[in-house]
C-alpha cells in the first residue's frame, strides 16, 4: 500500500485551507492509503484509475456537470 508523497501533502494543505469542499482524483493504478481524506479534510474522491486521455476529458465532463455517471 502506498502513502502519497511529502509534495502531494504539501499541496493538499495549501488546497485545503483555500478551499471549503475538495475533491481528490486519484489517477493511480495500486493501492494507496486513503487516510488522508480525513486528515486533511477532503470532502470528496473520485478514483480515475489510469484513465489515459479519453479518460481525462470524460473525469473533465462529470467534474464540470455536463454530464451525470
């Protein structure tokens, strides 16, 4: 299982204090440690898995509200 990195908790702080709701995505493709969602607060994650780049434009449509999964 893999924590995420000194850089990503650094951001993840700076994020969260600026902002009332933050998702995660996860563009992973193993297991990881998801403790960090309460820790820091995270109020949502959407778990793209490696979705290459078709992928990234349909995480972008959901995200945006043009469409509903």
């Amino acid at each position: 299982m893999r924590n995420i990195t000194i850089n990503h908790k650094n951001r993840t702080i700076v994020i969260t204090k600026a902002f009332d709701k933050t998702i995660v995505l996860l563009n992973v493709g193993n297991i990881i440690d998801m403790s960090f969602v309460t820790k820091y607060n995270i109020k949502g994650v959407l778990y793209i898995w490696q979705a290459g780049m078709i992928g990234g434009i349909s995480v972008a449509r959901v995200m945006s509200g043009k469409v509903n999964p």
